[in-house]
C-alpha cells in the first residue's frame, strides 16, 4: 500500500501537468488566430 501511494500521486501530477500544457498550448493557438 505505502509503495501504491507515490504513484498514484505521479500519475496526478503527469496528468495535471500534461492538462496545464494542453490548455498553455490552446491559449497560445488562440492568440495566433486572433
């Protein structure tokens, strides 16, 4: 259990860095479309 717990909070973090990314990327095609 205490080794299941880090990486369940690394698969947290790659995806929430993996969504920031995505919405960073959006905002930067928007801004290119405008």
């Amino acid at each position: 259990m205490i080794g299941f717990i880090p990486e369940l909070v690394f698969d947290a973090l790659f995806v929430s860095t993996k969504v920031t990314l995505d919405i960073l990327l959006k905002k930067r095609d928007k801004c290119t479309w405008d």
